[in-house]
C-alpha cells in the first residue's frame, strides 16, 4: 500500500506531519509575536526544501518554467502565507485542538472550488463526507 504513487499513504502522511505541525507551533509561539514566527518556520522550511531538491536531484533551472506555471505557483505561494499568517495567529490565541479542524474547512472549500474552477465532480458520497467535515467545523466553532 505505501508505493510512491499511492496517494493516500502521501495524503495520510501529510495530515500526521499537519498535526505535528499544530502541536509544534503552539508550543513555539508562545511569547512569540505570531508573524515572525511564520517567517522563521518559512525560512526553514525553505532551507530544508532546497537541500532535498538538491540531494535528490531534482533540481533545474526555475528560471526556464512556464510563465502560467510561474503565475499560479506566485498566487499559490501567496495563498500559502496567507493561510500561514492566519493559522499561526489563531493558534496563538486559540487552543490547537479547535484551530487546527477549523482550518480544516478548507477541504470544504477546496471540494467546492474545484467543482467550480476544474469542473471535478465529486460523487454524493464524496459530497457526504464533506457535508460531515463541514458540520464538524461548524460544531466547534460555535459555542454553545
């Protein structure tokens, strides 16, 4: 089951590293103003990202990508920073165990973006799942 074109196991392993990423960023940000501390975990990951792009041989000239290529990737990144500027004041002042599902909605968000802008079309069941995740998100947020 754990191939490299398995995508589950990479999606499985992606929400574990997600996970730890709440846990370590609360304990991290503690005394802490919030956006440096997203510069700082930038800057790391960055440096870690381009030692593997080297060690692993993957690396070319970004230079010579596409300029659509570039544009989505620039608004991605943009996105991305965004999201992280958020996620790390809300768990400054929020506990992790009710940030991190919040911002999970965006499962929500990207199920419904990508019926509308990639014309995916999730089965009902699919549509189930994600009515559930949104109803989670909806329970924790609202207090009683």
């Amino acid at each position: 089951m754990a191939t490299t074109n398995n995508w589950f196991f990479w999606a499985v392993l992606s929400a574990a590293f997600a996970a730890l990423t709440a846990i370590f960023a609360k304990i991290g940000i503690q005394g802490v103003n919030s956006d440096l501390a997203t510069l700082v975990r930038t800057a790391v990951v960055m440096f870690v990202l381009a030692i593997f792009v080297w060690v692993t041989g993957k690396w070319s000239n970004p230079l010579l990508l596409p300029s659509r290529t570039w544009l989505f990737l620039v608004l991605s990144a943009l996105a991305t920073g965004a999201s992280w500027l958020c996620y790390f004041r809300a768990l400054q002042i929020g506990d992790a165990s009710k940030v991190a599902p919040v911002d999970k909605f965006s499962l929500v968000l990207v199920a419904v973006f990508a019926f509308v802008f990639l014309g995916e079309r999730p089965s009902a069941r699919d549509w189930f799942g994600i009515a559930l995740v949104a109803a989670g998100v909806l329970v924790l947020a609202f207090k009683r």
